[in-house]
C-alpha cells in the first residue's frame, strides 16, 4: 500500500497523471492494478484514473498480489539483516551465497532465503533485488519488496543515484595512488563465465583509493560510476593488479580462497521517503586475516 497527499502544486490534476508522471507508476502497473485485483482510492474511495484531484485529497495505491517464480522455494538460511521497512530490506550478504538462483546455483541462495524470512513474518512479498553481488564478493545488498520499490530505484540505478562502495585486496603497488579505470566491458568469447575489456563492451568506470600498502599488495577503496558484471574484477585485472583470490581473473589463491571483494558502503534515495538513506558494513574476518598476513 503507498498512500501521498495532495498538495497545491497537483491541484486539479487527473488521478491517472499524477500516478505516471509525480509516482512514476507506469501504465502496464496501471492496467494490472485494474484488473488483477488492485486498488485506485481517495479519500478511501475507490475512483477510476479520469478522476481530478484536489488540494488535500488523500491518494492510495494498492498493488495486486505478486506472484513469486517457481525457483523461488523457501530455505532457512540466517540472514545479517541490517535494515528493514515495509519497502527495502538490507542485508550484508556472506561470501559463498549467491544473490539469485542461476543455472550454477539453482537453490540455496540469498532470494530463497529471503522467501523463508517472508513466510515466517507472514509478508506476501517476492524478491526484487536492486544492487546483486558476485557469489563470492561479501556486502550490503539492497532488496526492494513490491515491483513498485524496485522500478523506482532501477531508475534510480540507471540515473547513477545508488552508490555503493567497496574495499579489495589487489596484487601490487599501484603507481597511482588515486585514479580513475575507465575501460568497456564484454562477454568474454572464449568463457560463459569470464567478462574482459573490450572496445565493443559497455561503458565502465571503476574511481580507486588506495588506502594502505605493502610491498606486495595494496587495501583499495574502490566506487563504482556504472554496474557492469564483474566489474573491478575485470578492471583491476586489466591494469595489472589482479584481486586476491580471484582465479577467474588470475588472483593468487595462496591465503584466500575467494576474490578479496567487500561492499562496504551503500547509500540510495529511499523509493517512498525520497529521503537518503546510508548504510556500512565492516571487513568479513577472512578479507581482514588476508591482510594481516599481507602485512
């Protein structure tokens, strides 16, 4: 359910452009909401989209039910749950759990735990996840609950306006210590796995900090201007400095058995409030003994 009041500036507006252009509700949710057994009130009167609005009318929506995908099955799997509303959840997810079920990893990952965690609170969401992570890459995940929450942050997303940042482990002394990696990325033609730098591939751009050093590797802090697959691992393996524990990307598998990848950092307008919202999550314990080591 999302509820807004109306103010003098949609004075006199029709219902059904108020939803599409000031709540950014797109038709086809228009059409499902009329006919799957959704609702259009106000002032807690059910009115057809023709209707004008007035100052101080109160605008509700009510979503029809979704229907969650067959793959989605419920696994009790704990969940590090750092945030939650009845819009957005966020979770600082482990290495070693997919975020989706995929042809790799067709159950047991951090959607099917999601759905047990809905069942047991009695929430008739699915899962929409905004901001996925690589398998092994640790972090802040942000999920929205209803389609509604996810198509506003998507566009969010594309409009560069969910950011989040993440701290690696690389190989090497970088030469420069602050910089910018800005190299397109493709599908890799020998490899249904691999990405690689490619001037047919996408636009990429990957800003670094270097934060400690040593003479064999440096602590990053790494912000991502696009959200291409793999990204800083393709990257950094681009510029010669290879994540640790990366073996897709030719890391050294010495002291880390995954790529040295945290999400550390997600900051995002929140879909309803449009208030900003700023989350952290501190260095899991096996990126932390890499280091300890490095050093």
């Amino acid at each position: 359910m999302y509820q807004w009041l109306i103010d003098e500036e949609d004075d006199q507006t029709v219902l059904r452009e108020y939803l599409l252009h000031k709540r950014q509700i797109s038709r086809r949710a228009l059409t499902s909401i009329k006919y799957n057994g959704g609702k259009i009130l106000v002032n807690n009167e059910e009115k057809n989209v023709r209707f004008i609005l007035s100052k101080g009318d109160w605008v509700e929506v009510i979503f029809p039910p979704e229907k969650r995908s067959k793959w989605m099955e419920p696994i009790a799997i704990p969940l590090n749950i750092l945030y939650e509303d009845d819009h957005v959840l966020i979770i600082d997810k482990p290495a070693g759990l997919a975020t989706i079920p995929s042809r790799h990893h067709p159950t047991h990952t951090l959607a099917n735990g999601v759905i047990h965690y809905y069942n047991q609170k009695n929430l008739p969401y699915t899962v929409h996840i905004v901001t996925r992570l690589d398998r092994d890459t640790s972090g802040l995940v942000l999920i929205a609950k209803q389609r509604y929450s996810h198509s506003i942050l998507f566009k969010d997303q594309q409009n560069e306006a969910v950011n989040r940042e993440y701290m690696a482990v690389v190989e090497g002394v970088l030469k420069e210590k602050e910089g910018v990696i800005s190299a397109p990325i493709a599908r890799d033609s020998h490899s249904i796995l691999k990405r690689t730098v490619s001037d047919i591939g996408q636009r990429a751009i990957t800003h670094y900090t270097v934060k400690e050093e040593t003479p064999f590797a440096s602590l990053v802090d790494i912000q991502l201007e696009t959200g291409r697959t793999h990204q800083i691992r393709v990257h950094f393996e681009y510029i010669g400095h290879p994540l640790f524990g990366d073996s897709l990307y030719s890391g050294k598998m010495d002291d880390i058995d995954r790529q040295a990848l945290h999400c550390k950092s997600l900051t995002f307008y929140h879909p309803t409030t449009r208030k900003e919202m700023h989350f952290q999550a501190g260095l899991p314990d096996d990126i932390k003994t890499l280091w300890r080591k490095l050093q």
